[in-house]
C-alpha cells in the first residue's frame, strides 16, 4: 500500500497539461490530501517539450518526488523520455490514436478519441484526468464535484461536457487502479494550495500594500497578476509600466508619499532597478521589490529556476547603504516574510528585497493554513507639524540610530525635500566633505538594529557533527533530505536560511562552529559559501551545488551527501 504518489503529465505546450494537473491537486485537496506540484516548461507558447509532477501523501510534502508511479504521456515523444523514471510498480498512461496496450505497466488510451465520442475533442485533458483518477482509486464523483466548479461560469453545456469525458477516461482505465491507501471522502480541512507568486503576492496585501506597478518579466509576473482579481474589491492600484526602470521609480515615489508600494522582476529586470534602488538607499524611502531568479546572464534560461542572484542582491547599485534581504523557503514562509519586509522596510527606511525564484514562485503546495492579516497595521511616519524659519524639518537628522523622522509631503508646514545627491540634514544638495562623511555614517547606523531584527536559520538536528546548508527555496528538499539519511544511520542535520542580510555574525558564527558544514546551492560559485566565509570567517564547506535550471530533488541531495560523509 503506498501513500506517497509521484505522477507526471509530459507533452508540448498548448496539450493542457498544466490543467490536468491543477484538476487532480484540486480532487486530492478536496480529500484532504497533501500535494506538491511543479510545472517544467520551455520558453515558448507552443511546442516544446512540457511536464507537470505531481506528488501527493496524506502527510505533508515539504519537496517534489522524482520517481513516478504514474507517467501520463500527451505525445509520442513522452514515454521514450520519461520511461526510465518509472518504479518497477509504475503504469504508463500513452495517448494513441486507437485502443492498444492494457497491461500492469502500460496503458495504450485514445484521449482525443474519447474526448470527442464525449463531445468535443478540447476535452481531452478531462478524459486524461478521468484516467488517473481510476488508477489512483479515486471516485469520479469527485472529479466531477471539481470539474462543475472549474466550468461554472461557462454553463452547464461545458460543465456536462467535460463530465462526459472525464468518465471516458474513467472507465476506459477501470481495472488499472493501484492500491494508494487514501481516503477518497471529502474532508474539511485547514489546508490551503498556494503557489509562491500568490503568497507573495497576497503578502504584499496583508500588509496594506496599495501600488503596485511592475513590468512583465518571467518567473515575476505571477507575483504581480495574484493582485489583480483584488483590485477591485480593495483599494489597491496595479499598473504596468513601460519599463523596469519606470516600474521602481513609481514604487518610490508612492512610498515617498506614504503609500506603501512594491515592484516584483527578475535578475535582467533588477539589473535595470538598481539604479533606482540606489535612489531608494540615498533617499532612505522604504522599498520593496521581489527578485524571482532565474538562470543567466543576460536572458538566460527564461522558465528555469536558479539562485544565482544573492550577491547581486547584496551589492546591487553604487556605493553603500543597508538593505534587507529576505529568501523564503515556502509560500506560507513567503506570505509571512513579505508582512516583514514591508514592516522592516518601513521602520527602517530602507530597501527590503525578497528573493523567490521559478521554483517557488511557480510551485503549488499544500500547507497548514496560517496566514493571518493583522487588524493594525504600524506605520512610521511622524506627524508634519514643524517648517518655521527657526525649527525647519530636517529629514536626515543626524539621528544616533540612524533613523530621521519621516514625514509624508503636504501634510503640514513642514516642507519635505528629497534629492538624488548626497544631502545635507535638511534635505538641501551638498558637497561639503564632512558632511558626506556625517550622512554615510548616519545610513550605517542603522545597521546595529537592523542585524537585531534578523531571524536565525531553521535548524534540524542541532547537534550533528555535519549539516546540510541552504537558503530559500532549497528548504524542502534539504529536509527532506536530512530524513531520509537519518532513516539510514547516517548522522546529519540542516541550516536553512531565510534571513539573509544583514547577517548576524555571532549568532550564525555560535550555530556552525565545530560542524562539518555541506552548502547546498543552485549557483557554481557557492555564493552563501562566499557570505559565511567573508561575514562569518567559516573558510572550509563541502558542496553540492546544480545550475541547471532544475530544482533539486531530495533523491540527488542524499546521494551527494552520502559521498561527502563517508
């Protein structure tokens, strides 16, 4: 009896795969069930070659799984690619054109026949879903129940329709089903499906986020695009710009007028903010800004995933000035590190960047539900009520902390200047030498406070000799990971980061000192290697590093480490 299942829809772009997918996650949701789906596809709107991996358990999934119980092949070309991930157990589902092969490991079934003896031909993703449902036990009520909420909106023709060709696919695999050991009842559950884009952007809302504009970039917009079903129901602006450029230059000017903002992009995107990142650091106006990575330089692998953009985050524009940067490891970790980095940015009057990537952003997970909206949200700007000739509001007061009084333009006497240069306490250009000096200290005092406001790395098996280490969306994996060599003797435990910069060197240096440390990373340098080691003075890692555009599978984390602990 199995309850962990691994399945894999492969095909071209334009095949419905995707869909097939999302209907099965949402069948397993309505039973209560865990799932972790991740869509693998090229570059373009048709063609290619596409997938869709689903796992599901009645346990919750913190990583993808890689060996498959079942493989459903839309075309010709899928099985021959994908045949070897089968487990000895596993049935492949192929699209023919007639009838063919039914035995334990290989299902010949003619979906688009099927799909228009049905109705219509354009139903031959339900056909498939119908299929994998009789496989995995499953009643096709429902799917049903699903797919009548999917098509509502379309009328009952298409809702019938579909119904029609889910049970197509249904019976023509009775008899195939493998014994999964799930309950197959609805259940009400305190679970919710979420993709890191959504959370993020969801995130952004939660924490009164009103002005959002952005420019397409991939694997960012679906940050950006969560937020537009809402911006009717709340009074929220979404707004796409001309530009990168143009995007980041209208977060910071809507946060300069109190209003918060942020801007979501990728790495050749972020390339062109950084200039207005550095506007955000010399005017100290809080910003906010999603760097969903993917591989490059240039443009890269576009619908690929990486972690290539640490350091660039961290040194990104001229000169110095502190900043937040945040990588969350999970869409309900992301949810809750976009509250923070709004509340951070805000507080301390500085840029906050949170780094997702295409594995994260684009993944949809099953989680505990614990997102949360606070009923008050703490803002930081001080009321506007000094602008005399004798007590002028100086906004960069050379504060001990570091910290000016902020005040929103036009809401009193006082007048609020704000220039690109390097400025003196009142706002006005200057170029005198000590004073530069003075004002490059006041933006470093932050700092202390900052570092203070930074979470430690979450821990598994605190006191073994050896830990896997990684950030961001490397997390799951990495535990998983951890499990799996415990279950066979082998002694090992994790660090994953989340909070990445400012960086605590004693806590962090009190954590890693004595063990064995493995960097688990999605670059070829080992760039969190290269932070420890220049912030941390931890100078010897083992590593297991992919930058292939794919995201790590636990399976490939515990064989390199098995060759590292030996």
């Amino acid at each position: 009896m199995k309850t962990d299942v691994t399945l894999k829809i492969a095909g071209a772009a334009g095949q419905g795969i995707q869909t097939i997918g999302d209907l099965l996650s949402e069948v397993c949701h309505q039973s209560g069930l865990f799932t972790f789906s991740v869509d693998d596809f090229e570059s373009r709107v048709r063609g290619g070659h596409n997938f869709n991996l689903l796992r599901l358990s009645d346990k919750e999934l913190t990583a993808p799984g890689n060996r498959l119980d079942i493989l459903v092949c839309i075309n010709t070309n899928a099985y021959e690619l994908h045949k070897d991930e089968l487990r000895s157990s596993g049935i492949a589902i192929i699209n023919a054109d007639e009838p063919g092969i039914k035995d334990k490991t290989r299902f010949e079934i003619p979906l688009k026949k099927l799909a228009e003896e049905a109705g219509n031909k354009i139903t031959a993703n339900s056909v498939a879903a119908g299929a994998v449902l009789a496989i995995l036990g499953a009643p096709l009520s429902l799917l049903a129940d699903v797919l009548k909420k999917q098509f509502a909106a379309k009328g009952e023709k298409i809702v019938a329709l579909n119904v029609a060709a889910a049970k197509k696919g249904f019976d023509a695999a009775k008899g195939l089903s493998q014994d999964t050991g799930f309950n197959w009842e609805v259940k009400k559950s305190n679970n919710v499906v979420l993709s890191g884009a959504t959370a993020a952007g969801l995130g952004a809302l939660a924490a009164d986020c009103r002005f959002f504009p952005f420019y397409p970039m991939s694997p960012a917009t679906g940050v950006i695009s969560s937020v537009i079903p809402y911006s009717k129901k709340l009074p929220v602006v979404v707004e796409q710009a001309e530009d990168e450029i143009a995007a980041v230059m209208m977060a910071i000017g809507a946060s300069f007028a109190g209003v918060r903002a942020m801007t979501a992009t990728s790495g050749g995107g972020f390339c062109l903010m950084t200039e207005g990142l550095g506007l955000a650091g010399m005017t100290e106006t809080p910003l906010v800004i999603v760097n969903a990575q993917r591989p490059g330089p240039a443009t890269g692998l576009p619908t690929r995933t990486g972690q290539a953009d640490l350091l660039f985050s961290v040194h990104a524009s001229q000169d110095e000035f502190p900043r937040f940067i945040f990588a969350p490891g999970t869409p309900v970790e992301t949810y809750e590190t976009m509250k923070r980095a709004f509340h951070l940015a805000e507080k301390y009057q500085v840029p906050a960047i949170v780094l997702l990537d295409q594995f994260l952003a684009n993944s949809r997970v099953t989680e505990v539900n614990t997102l949360s909206v606070d009923p008050d949200i703490e803002r930081f700007y001080e009321q506007n009520n000094s602008g005399s000739e004798d007590d002028p509001y100086l906004r960069y007061a050379l504060a001990q902390d570091g910290i000016s009084p902020q005040r929103i333009p036009c809401s009193g006497p006082g007048l609020v200047r704000v220039t690109g240069n390097e400025h003196d306490p009142e706002g006005h250009i200057s170029e005198n030498a000590e004073n530069k000096m003075a004002m490059t200290k006041k933006r470093a005092a932050k700092l202390p406070a900052m570092i203070k406001e930074m979470e430690a790395p979450f821990l598994v098996n605190p006191t073994a000799p050896v830990f896997l280490v990684g950030w961001g969306s490397t997390r799951g994996s990495i535990l998983e990971a951890v499990d799996r060599l415990g279950a066979q003797g082998i002694e090992i435990g994790a660090a994953v980061f989340k909070d990445l910069w400012p960086m605590d060197r004693k806590m962090i240096r009190e954590m890693l000192d004595g063990k064995k440390l493995i960097m688990v990373e999605q670059n070829e340098s080992g760039q969190l290697a290269r932070l420890l080691s220049q912030e941390v003075g931890i100078a010897s890692f083992d590593t297991i590093f992919k930058y292939d555009g794919r995201p790590f599978f636990p399976d490939y984390i515990v064989q390199k480490a098995k060759e590292l602990v030996k």
